[in-house]
C-alpha cells in the first residue's frame, strides 16, 4: 500500500493556526504529502488581507508544498461534475474552485483535505475520497 497524498482546500490551509489543525497538517505537510495547485491558490490569495500577505503567501506558504497540475482542460471534467450535481438538484452547491479542486484530486489520485461540507456533496457524485482536516464542527 502506497503512501496516502493529499490535496488541499483552502479551508483547511486557513485553519493551520488553530492547534488541531496544525496537529493534524503539520506532520504531513514536512513529509511532503499534502500538495496545492493553482485552485487553491488563487483562493488563498483572494483571501488575503494585504499587499503583504498577498506577497508572504506566494512567496513563503506557497513554495512550502508540492505543486499539482490542473492539467491540460480540467474544465469540461468540472462541468461533468456539475451535471452529476444537478441531477440531484443541488449544482449551485459547490463553488467552480470547489470542482476544479475535485478535479485535480481526482486527475492526481490525490485525497481532498477540506473543512468544507460542499465537498461531502460533490464527493457523493464523483465517489472520490475526500477528508475533513479535522471533524465538522470543531474548529
């Protein structure tokens, strides 16, 4: 059995200053196993607060982790996945970076480490393994 990779959301990577989620990430992250791409940052940065945060999440957090491709078209996949959600009527919810998250776990076989609910709805169409960095509600 191979070595279990993650792909991280925003949600979890925002969280790393709350203890259980430093406790949980950081072990993972200096081995190496928990990668972003370009989805998650673009949310990051979206979030950040400043000039200089802006700055110190691309040049310092960012670097800090393996890079996963979004591949050459991971948009018409996203659109799939909207679909399977629509089916059951709920396509408006998860946001089009929730999808090209998913789609990059997918395409990479990487887990999908989240504190984010939207992604148990899409893992319920795409079958793919996703985790909560810690369990809901926690932090």
């Amino acid at each position: 059995m191979g070595v279990t990779r993650y792909l991280a959301d925003k949600s979890a990577l925002a969280r790393l200053h709350l203890e259980p989620v430093r406790e949980r990430l950081e072990p993972l992250i200096t081995r190496g196993l928990v990668s972003v791409c370009a989805a998650t940052e673009y949310e990051l940065l979206y979030s950040a607060k400043n000039l200089q945060d802006y700055d110190r999440i691309r040049e310092v957090l960012l670097p800090a982790f393996p890079w996963a491709s979004m591949g050459d078209d991971p948009w018409e996949a996203a659109l799939r996945i909207r679909r399977g959600l629509a089916e059951h009527g709920r396509h408006r919810a998860a946001s089009m970076v929730d999808l090209l998250l998913s789609v990059v776990a997918m395409q990479e076989g990487l887990i999908l480490l989240h504190y984010d609910k939207d992604f148990d709805t899409i893992a319920a169409v795409t079958g793919q393994k996703t985790e909560w960095v810690v369990p809901p509600g926690t932090v």
